[in-house]
C-alpha cells in the first residue's frame, strides 16, 4: 500500500490521530495544521486529502475550491472532515466536489473504511484497461442526457456536467437500469461500496443534487414514497 495522505486540521491532536491510525493501516501520512501550509505543499504528490472545514483565515472549503480549480490536483479525492454536522454543510461539500463527509467526533474504523472506499473509487477511475485499449465501452444515452463511460463523464446537451464520483455513479445506474423502483438499500448495495457507512440522508442529499444538475430530466429521477427511487422514461 503506497498511497499517501495530506490531513489537514488546525488541532493538532487530532491529526496525530489520524496520522497513526492511517499509518497503522500502511498509508503514508503527511500533516499541515492549516489550509495555508498545506497550499505552500506539492500536493500533487497525494492520492488522498482528509480536510477540516473550520479553520482560521482559510476554511476547508475555500481550500477545496483552490485544489479543484488547478489542473494537476483537480481529480485528487477530497474527504471533509468536520464538526459541522448539519445537511446545508454536508451538501456544500459534497457540491464542492468533496468525494465524503465524516462528521466528527468520528470512530477511526468509520475513517478507514471510507478512506479505503475513496481510494478504491479513485484507483478504479485512474487505471489502464489491462486489456487491449482498443476495447472502447459505448456511450449511455437518454435523449440529451449522455455518459461517456471511457472519460467517466456526463453531459447534458453536449455541456459537461460537474458529477461528483458518486452523482456520476447513480446517473449510470439509473440510465442503465430504467422503469423499475429501487429501495435504498438495493441502491446502497450496487452504487456504494459495502464497507461504507451509508445513511438514508446521504442517498437522499446525492439524488437531490444529482437532480438539480440534469436540468429537465431529474423529472425522470422519481420517488416512491415509501418504496424508494427510480428512473423513468
């Protein structure tokens, strides 16, 4: 395991936390107790950031925005983690283009799993097809809603979109899986990986983004009270 991982938190105590655990585990672990230090870092070196939100001069946010808005760490996962527990945080977040949220006070094996969950997600999208590169997957459509499944993107009228991992994972699902209900744990089951802890308020929160950023078609994403969602054409 070779993977390293910038924690980012002012407490200290708490990335010493993190720090030993993670290396326990066979990370690499790097430390910088504010958003600022950690900008002054080639974080181009990181597979992995583990991020607080509340830090003085610069939040963990603004700090996101910045790493998503330069071309070489763009893709780097991002994983919040931070005492600000309500949904309208969570979502800002997640929108950002954090790929998780822990709130603390956290359970470290909480941690791990999600941070091997990222990792395996960001190892999955990164990898060369070990077989022949000519062997292209075709393209999921639905009216002006496309998934080129070799760029791992998606577009809405030929505009790209700003998926998250896992907004771009559901849409995939439901075009692929169209006019039947899914409950939420037959979703949790084929989208999310199953050592992650999944809460209905997260499968929620993501649809209802999810739905905000297909325009016309997230009419198409719906909700079976008492069942749970589907996609339907």
């Amino acid at each position: 395991m070779n993977e390293r991982i910038l924690v980012i938190d002012d407490e200290e105590a708490l990335c010493e936390i993190l720090k030993f655990n993670l290396e326990k585990a066979g990370y690499n672990v790097d430390c910088a107790y504010s958003a600022e230090e950690a900008l002054d870092m080639d974080l181009t070196q990181y597979q992995l950031m583990i991020v607080d939100i509340m830090m003085e001069t610069l939040s963990g946010f603004d700090f996101a925005k910045r790493v998503r808005s330069n071309p070489e760490t763009e893709f780097t996962p991002i994983i919040f983690c931070s005492a600000l527990n309500g949904e309208d945080d969570t979502v800002m977040g997640l929108n950002i283009g954090a790929d998780d949220y822990i709130t603390k006070p956290f359970v470290i094996g909480e941690v791990l799993a999600r941070v091997r969950s990222v990792l395996r997600r960001s190892n999955i999208t990164a990898q060369a097809p070990s077989r022949k590169e000519a062997e292209q997957k075709s393209d999921v459509t639905f009216n002006g809603l496309r998934i080129d499944c070799n760029e791992k993107l998606g577009y809405l009228d030929g505009n790209q979109l700003n998926l998250t991992r896992t907004e771009y994972d559901i849409l995939l699902f439901f075009l692929t899986h169209r006019n039947r209900i899914y409950s939420r744990e037959e979703l949790i089951e084929k989208i999310w990986d199953r050592n992650v802890v999944v809460t209905i308020r997260t499968i929620d929160t993501n649809i209802a983004r999810l739905r905000k950023k297909i325009g016309e078609y997230g009419n198409n994403i719906v909700t079976r009270l008492g069942f749970g969602y589907g996609f339907k054409e």
